[in-house]
C-alpha cells in the first residue's frame, strides 16, 4: 500500500520552472571538455571547484553547475520560484511535511541569492530560489550559435521507487500530469509533470531510487540533435551514445540520451507542445505499446532503464537507494517475461513486433 | 581462391547511373498503399498487374516498378546507358562474357524502349536502356511534396559472397570504388561502386547471394527522413521501420531502412559526398570499427545482415542462394566470437563499447 | 497627451492565451482554398457560412472561424480565460470600463460555451471565454502531418493610433510587455505583449486603427515556412507573398508574411523565446536600428505598414479608424526623411545601408 | 549580328567540374575575417600574401585563393580536366583560338602542378589543370562543423554582354545548358551550364563584360543557410547581405548573395538537381516571369544586376568593360518600362504583382 505524503496546510511554493542542476563531478576538467567543448554550453563563470553554465537562451546566472568532487552524484535540482516571499514558503512548506530543510541568504552557488534547500519525501535535495543574477541573454549571439547549440534547459527526470506517491507529492506541491505509462493492473511505471507550459519541468520514473535519470536541454531544431551525434561520431566517443535519437512517444519530442564522463545522463529534446491550458488533456499510455518511449518502435537499451545518478543529502552524502517494490516496465516489455505490441487490436502473441527489437 | 570473371575484349557499356528496379509484390494492392500512400512516389502510369512509380525529381518513366506475381522478388536492377548504342555494347559485352542475354526492341517495361537484360556474372538481373519516355519532373510541384519526399532514386545494394570477384567485375564494367569495408586478413565485406556522381549506383553486401538487400531513395533533408518514420510511427507500422535513421560511417549518408509488405528492403538516404573526380579518394574501413556502419555506433539488427530479396532469372524463376564462404560481417563484429572498437587506439579487450550496443 | 484608459477597481480576467480568430470573409470557397488547401489548417467543422479551423497541436474546437459576410473584417480576437468564473470577471471589468460588453451563456460561434465579447477602449471586438469543446489533438498525426504544417495559433498583432495608451490598457489587463520599439524622443512605435510564456499573445502596432494587422500560426522548424513559400510559388500566387520570409530581430522568431484573399495578413512564425519568469527581461530596440524588424536588414515593404484589416463592433459593422497623430515608423525609417543604420555606433550619415534596401 | 567564337578542330580539353577561383582582395586581413571566421572556410595554407581555402567536403588543395593586391578583381576560374593530358588539349584548343595562354609546369598557384591559363575568347582568365595536392577531406570531421558550414564549391557566374556568344562558346568547350532566360523576341538573358551532374559549373548573366558576378558554394541544407545571414546579423554587418534568402526559379536552389570587404560577391545555394542524363531537359524561362529568379516573386535588387568584379588578364590588369548591346533584364522586368507577372495567362497589364515589389 502506497503510504502517501501528507498534504500541508500551508500553502505550496509557486514554482516557475525547473532553473537548473548542480552536480558533483570526479574530474572537472574532462567534465568541462564534455559539456563546453562538446556540447557548447556557455560558461557564465568557472573557479578551481566549479563551472556555471547556461543555454543559449538563458537570462539567469546559470542551468547547469559542475562541482568538483569525489562522488559522482547530483547535489541539487533547484526550481525558480514566482517571488523572494516563494522562498518562505517553500521553507514552511517542508518544515511542515518534517523534511531537512536548510535556508541561505546568500545562496549555495554563485549568482543565486536567498534560497532554500531540502531533502524532500521522496529523498531528492530540491533548491527553491527567486533572487538571481542576471547575464546576458545570448539569444542573438549567432556569432557563437554551434551546429548542436543548446537553447534552454528543459526538465529533470528523476527515479523513484512509488511513483503514485512521488506524483500526488508533486500535485500538491502545484505540478500538473501531462502525460503518464500505466498498465491494465493499474500499476503506474512513469509520470511527466510541469509547471511552465510545455510537458515537463520533471518527470518521475519507477525504479530503485532516489537516484537522478536525466536533466534535459532543449534545441531549436531535429539537425541540432543529429549535429551532436555526429560530433561525437569524428571525436570517437559514440559509445557516449547511449539511447537515440529518436522520437518519444510521450512528450512527442525528438530526443537523444548521452553520457557525460562520470556517467550522469543527459538529455536532448525538441519540440514537445504547448500544455499551458487549465484542461490540457492527460495522456495515458499503455506500458506494453512498443511506441510509448520510442515512436518508431527503437528498443529501450537495458541501461537506460537500469543506471542513474546518485543524488546527496544536504550533508553531501549520497541518499540510500531504495528498490521499487511493483512491476519493473523493463520486465514487463522485453525479454522472455514480457511484450509489447505495435499495433493494440491485436492479440498477445500475434502482436506486431520490430524486427531486432528485442534483446 | 577468388574465380574471377574474365574481362572482355568489347568495350563496355557506358553506363549514366542506376535508374529503376522491378519487383514482384505478391499484393498489389498493398503494395500501392506502401510505396504511394506512405512513401508518397508518384504514379507514372498504372495497371491491374503493375504500377509504375517515380521519384519528384525524376523526368524519365519510372523508378520503380511494383509487378504483380506469386513470389516476391526483384526481377531487375536498370541501368541508362549514354546513347542507343550502349545498348548494343551491353549485348555485345555480356555475350562474350557467355551470359544469357534478352533484347526487346520494345523493352521489357512500359515506357522504356530497346532494351537488353542478361543474368549476369553474380546471377543479377541487370538491364541496360537508353530510350525512354520523357515525363513531367515535378521539382517545382511543391503544392505536391510531402514532409517526407522522396526525390531521387539513389542507388541499389546487391548481395553476393564474392565481394572482390563482384567488384573487379563492376570495375570493369566502369563502376568505381568509393569506399570499401575489410579486416586485417585482406577479406573484404562490402564495396561500394559509382557511375554517377555520388557514392554509388550499386553496392556490393559480402553474404549468400545473389540476392537484392535494397534500393534507395534520397530526400533533400534529414527532416524529411525522420517524418517517413513518424508517419510510419502513426500508422502503427513501425515494426517495418527495420533499422535507423542514423548516420552512415561509409558514405557519410543520413539513412533509414524500412521494409515493404513483402519485406523487400527500402532504404531512405540524404547527402552523401560528391565522388566525380578521377582521383576521388577511396575509404577503406576496418569491419572492426563500430562506427563503419552507423556513425553514432548504433547496433545493426541481425535481420539487416541476414534478410535479402531473392533475384528472378530471365524466365521469371528465383535465382539459387550460394552460401558465402568468407567471414561473416555480423559474425566478426557482435557476439562472443566478434568484437569492435569505437576507438582504433585502443587494445582488443578495451576498446570503447557502445552500453548495449552487443545484441 | 495621452488619455488613458482607466484601470477597473475589480480584478482583470485571468489570460491563459490568445485561442483564435473569427474573420469575415467575402467568398467562402475561395477562402477555404486558402486556408484549407494551401496552408493546410484542419477542418473542426463546416456549413453554408462559416469554416471552423485548428492547427495541428490544438485540442480546442478552433484558432479560426471563417465566416462569410459583405465587408472582409475580423469579427473577434478572443482569449481563453483560466476558468468559467474569469468569464464572469471579464464582464465585470469591461462593465466598469464602461465598454459595450455581450455575454452569451451558448457561445458566439459553434463549439464554445458561456463567453463575453465586448468592444473594447482601442475600438476591438475582445472574446473572453472557457468552456470549449475538446476535440482530437492531432500532434501526432504525422500521416496528415504536411510539408508546411501549422502547429499552433501563436498571436494577434493589432494596429491602433496610441501605442503607450494600448500598452497600459493590456498592462492593467495583466499582460506583460516582452519587446518595444522606441525612439530616443520617447516615442513608441510598437510593442509586444505576453500571457503564455512566449513574446506575445498580442502585438500593437502604432498606426490608424482600430485595425487588424495579422495573426499568426506557429510551425515546427525554418524549412516549414519555406515550404509554404515555396507551394505558393508552386500554385502562382506568389504575389500574396507580402514580407519575408526573414528573421525578426524583435521576438527572433522566423516569420513570413502571407495575404489571404480578401488581403487579411497572416504571419507563419517559428522559434521565439520563453519569457515565463516574472522578471523576464524587456528588450527595447531603436526604430532607426536596420535590424529590429529584420535581422538580416531586408526591408520592410510599405503595404506592411499601411494596410490591415478593419475591425467590426458587436453590430458586424466596421469601426471607424482614426489616425495616428505621432510620428509613423515608416516614415522615420525609410525614404527621404528617414534614417536607418546597421551599425548603432556609426555617425548619422554614414550608417552601413544594406544596398537597394531604401524603397 | 554576333560574331561567334570559331569552334576549334582540335578537341576541346574534357573538363571535370570547377575547382577553384583565385580573386584580387585589398586588404588580406579584412578578407581573411569574412573568408574564416564568418563563413568558416577551411585553411589549408597561408602566408604574408595569401590564403588558400577549402570547403568542408573538398579533398583538393583549395577552391577560392585570396591574394593581396591593389585593385579588388578575379585572377582565375579553374576547371579541373580528366587527366595529365587534357591539359595539353587546353593549351592546344586555346592557341587555335588565337587566345593568349600561358603554361607553368609548377602551376600558378600553390598545391597545383601543370596548368594552363588564359585569356578566353570573352576576355576571362581561365584556368585548367590536372595535378594537385590532396589534403584532408573534412567531410565527417563533425567537430569542426559550424552551424553555417559551406561544403563544397558549386560554380561560378560570368557577366558577358553577348550571352549567344559565350553560350557557344562553352558549348564548344563541353559544357551542356540545363536553363535559360529569354525573351518572345529571342533575346536571351542569362544561361546555365554544366560539366558536373549539377545545374551549373559556370552560368552567364548578361551585362557589360567581362567580369565576375559571383562564386557559389553550397550548404548541406537550407537553415545552414538561415544561419549565415543570422550571423551577418549578429556581427552588425546585415548589409553585406544583398540578395535573399530564397528560393531560385532557376535552377530550384535555396540562395543567399553576400558581398565580401571588396564587394566580391558569394552565392551560398543548396539542393538544385542531377542533371547527369544525356537528354537532361533543359528547361526555358520567359523573362517576364516574376518567379524566375526568386520563385516567391521577391524582387531583385539593382544592385545585384549593375554590380561585378573585374577580370585580371595574365598581365594582372583589370580587362576593359563592354556594354551589352541587347535589351537589359533589369530594364525590362521592372520600372516603369519593364513588367513580370507572376501568373503567365494574365494579360500584360493586368498581371499578378507582388505588392511593394517594384522597385
């Protein structure tokens, strides 16, 4: 039986956006080649310890922080709050829910002011901020455009174990679903949820947690996707490929999944769809329809569903991983034990299945 | 040790580029449905038991001929050939290479005129044309150019277990090499040979043959390409989507292998390189790099090694499969037997592997 | 002076975003042709007098009703409101503005519910409404998917005579300027304005109104609007190309200006900018700066400033226009008495003029 | 009455496509900036007085010298030939035309052998040779791919008052048309003419000559394009663009005209057609068709039909300029003498214009 979080009395943070990830890296300077030299995020600021970056299209301090360190985990995933009284109440909010909560006027990273900081119900260290520098936008910057430029961050994606409860916790706290994976039993493998207008600022996926699957960059264009791959094909890193591209079924973006030198997963999406509308319709999908992660039917590499990122307690210590007691979606769509079907009027076993698809 | 076929003492043909393929689909109406419905080619002219299908850009009758018939198979590989009198230094040409010739003055197709198609040295069914009908070239028929267009013929691919036999073969006939595939022992898995301007006009797939692994499309862009498999993705045929899109390593092509109703092989294919030079540079890969074949070190799926069209005779009956006797592309490179790298530096045990790459 | 439209004791209604368009147009066929055959709009519904068209992304009932009438006009420019009960403050705060206001519990055009129209201080027909039908979403629907597809309704763009009269008036109703342009007198030369999180759900554009400039549908990616260019060369009509395509330097989006047949403009606009955070940066740019409406410095043709489409009251009949008594853009810009650079720092006199761009 | 060029008896040298020009620039370092660093051409050597570059996909020592010098001109268009040989039949073909020549065995330029220029029978410095150096051939070096990345030379475009004359000229040379551009009264205005399997190598445009409209290089798709001129706009330089982006009648090419520190002007173009088939149907513009140079009916600048580059003859001096006698396109497309239509059934007077697009 699911044991829900309480909903608090007081009155949730009104979260703006998912704002951007520190994450802990073993070796700063291949990290830096694998996100500025690859990837072309542009660096805001850099000191021996840290590196600031942002997307193209970015107005605040940073979207993304490297921090050196011995683990390679995720420190934070922090939201942008509506107003610096957001911030309280964030505060309050997670006081009453009985998290770890940790307040700094002066911020944890450079360029961010008074914010907060918790171990949440579900175990993840979320930041909730108002007050940030601001840099220049480089939306016009063509002059340093890349053929793979990354424009905005786009979402976290984030593994644990329950995911009706890690949903409902959400709900509360003013996310709304998009879209979700269930079965026929009921049992929910995955949910998107967001708070700006497009299909997630995060999504949670079932497994054993609490552990980070991904954070998202968005580009302009297909080709922009395909030029990173690309790149990474003439630097003799494709095995850095780890999924894609292809087009989800959910989020109908167009997505790649590469690895970053510690093995933190990251994401690249295009043109998912505009969900700002009181009553945007909620997609379910049917765990076991070959073409609700990958619409052309491309399998899911094992990996992907396996591997994630650590993430720390305010202490800086890796949170315990917890494993997922229900039906694992791996399990129950590819393999001797499970199916998946191309086409939904047809019968279990004469389903139309990829040629390959299935390892 | 390699037989090779003698060189005549006639001239060869002078060959412009591949120009059409014929196959038999054992539904019409399904077939139409596939290559007009989904893929979009336009219909030249039609009948009960033929179709007659050309790409937007071409001005002669056809590209494709879907024929009607009890097996499916590919019942000929066309070939322009520069002046009328080519035509008869095709016959003449492969007479003395003893094979079976046919001349009709009035062509084996609709729309084409003399006409001579031989079983060739391989077992192919080549076919050599100058005259033919002139249609409207719909460049410019924007009002008829779907997102996914296709708008050139590119090229046929042609398996045979004698590479290098098949290739001195077609060098004589005047094709070039742009890019092979071989191992350190000097066994080579693939050639492939141009006429035209690009890549190729043909390529040469090492495995039991003769049979026909595909014919290929172009479109102007990559995006046209990812459109074919969302379509595909919408119709819920996307277990026809056999393997792609990615990136060519050889020919450096963007790609897409899909399969018909019969399960002929169509390959989607957009910018390669320009090969006119008379010094253009071949590429030779190593069958061990793992980005030969996709770039981005995305596996290839058994059926992609092992599935092929069965080729006709002259009288219409399917050509007899010879077993290759050299190595096995798909054996030396996955399995527990093979092995590739994503980086040539490193010693075998240690290369960079694609996570989950090895089916 | 400008007198200012009074801002309402009771709260504005709640924006979600612009939802669509009713125009009148004079012939219906021809109309449907353009809308329907040319730009591929799909049809919700249709009879004898009206057309009810959505983009491909929408899951509301339309973004355009077309309906035929005497005089070519646009009927209304309505706005999804955050609930019913913001359809009741919307005519509450029209009321206290002292504005004819309409409220129809059954909705002005088919498929939506309760709504208010109301003609508003600036002289236009305001829709405010909530209750819609939901219709299928065809995002996708890659097998109706076309080459130049219209993915979302993206903006209206309004003319009227008192930019910073307008400005306050969409201020005080909640929206948010992202862009202006401005002159160092002070005076506004247009300005763009946001409820969803991208430039603007509206646009106003300083010259005799009240009129319609355009409105404006979103696609995919760049090579969608060429196409549409490319089908209108295609089908002769190349002469209702009116402006671009070009990138915009206000908005940065890619845009093409088209006219319908009635001369209704339609602007076809991709990749703008999120500007969801409260503290989303303005932007003001210099009328005199070559770049502002066009980022490669072509120009702007003068149709594009002086024409637009009349407005109709609650009655269906025309409001009249009244002149802009401020200086016109046009006129400070191009010809004789006008000026514009490439290169801010440069002398006036000596600015870098792209060649044969001054009309 | 034209006064043709004789046709040789000796054989004309079998040319394989155009290889590289050589232009006059004055002011290396300027050139340099706008060579390399905005449109990104590849380095393959440089010293004190000049550059030598290359595209992406070029494995020959470079396409486009820049070499300093007091007046900005163009030294040479080269053709490369089939072999060693077809050298000697250029120097041959040239004397019998009484044409000034002028042979170096080290080549005129570096990383080219034996060549031939001379002074051709329209007053152009042509070049043509066989041997070069072989370097690197970028096309998978991914890494080094900009967002607006040219990828090989595609042609050059001459003015020459008699475009009959120079048309059979090239004709006699090998070259075969693919379009033109004439009138009912049989004028013709511009030819297009290829040796490669592409629309053009080299066209003619008519006007006082003989001098140098353009050189072209190509792009893989058409928002690499888009990116060029948003990096022009970036850089503050927007009015060195001239002339597009469009979409060519003509030829069906994507385009874009820029205009270096010199006023050399560079066509950036992709996606015309194969042309490769003996009979290709060349296909005959009307003057009067506003779609024939922008198939979206955009106008063409003055600038663009009045503007050239001087031709140096072997000596290095600037060939004198002849008027064309015959009727000017520009004089008879727009103004108050000249008229297009854009719908060709359309009586003249009553033709489809685009609205502002008569200058």
């Amino acid at each position: 039986m699911t044991n829900f979080v309480p909903t608090p009395t007081v009155p949730a943070p009104d979260i703006v956006r998912c704002a951007y990830m520190e994450i802990v890296v073993t070796d700063l300077a291949r990290s830096r080649e694998f996100y500025v030299d690859v990837l072309g995020l542009h660096v805001t600021e850099e000191d021996e310890n840290n590196i600031y970056l942002r997307s193209l299209e970015e107005f605040i301090h940073h979207n993304l922080v490297l921090r050196k360190g011995p683990i390679a985990a995720v420190a934070a995933c922090a939201y942008r709050v509506k107003s610096p009284a957001e911030v309280d109440a964030a505060e309050a909010y997670y006081k009453e829910l009985g998290c770890r909560v940790e307040r700094r006027k002066d911020g944890f990273t450079k360029g961010i002011g008074d914010s907060v900081r918790v171990e949440d119900p579900l175990g993840f260290p979320y930041e909730f901020f108002y007050d940030v520098e601001h840099v220049e936008r480089l939306t016009q910057r063509y002059d340093l455009y890349s053929a793979g430029e990354l424009v905005r961050l786009d979402h976290f994606n984030q593994v644990t174990p329950d995911v009706p409860r890690g949903r409902a916790y959400l709900e509360d706290l003013g996310f709304r679903v998009s879209e979700d994976i269930k079965d026929s039993d009921g049992v929910t493998y995955a949910a998107w949820m967001h708070r700006k207008q497009t299909v997630h600022d995060t999504a949670l996926t079932g497994g054993n947690g609490p552990r980070m699957h991904h954070v998202a960059f968005a580009t302009h264009e297909k080709h922009n996707i395909i030029q990173i791959c690309d790149k990474m094909g003439a630097l003799r890193i494709s095995d850095r490929i780890e999924r894609g591209p292809g087009r989800h079924g959910v989020s109908n973006a167009f997505y790649l999944y590469i690895l970053d030198p510690d093995g933190h997963r990251i994401e690249i999406y295009t043109q998912d769809y505009y969900t700002g509308d009181p009553d945007n319709p909620t997609i379910t999908w049917d765990v076991h329809d070959n073409q609700r992660r990958d619409w052309w039917g491309n399998p899911v590499v094992p990996s992907w569903y396996t591997e994630a990122s650590l993430v720390l307690d305010l202490d800086g210590k890796p949170q315990p991983v917890i494993e997922r007691e229900e039906k694992s979606e791996m399990a129950v769509t590819v393999g001797a034990d499970g199916f998946s079907y191309t086409r939904p009027s047809e019968t279990a076993g004469a389903e139309g299945f990829k040629l390959g698809a299935q390892l």
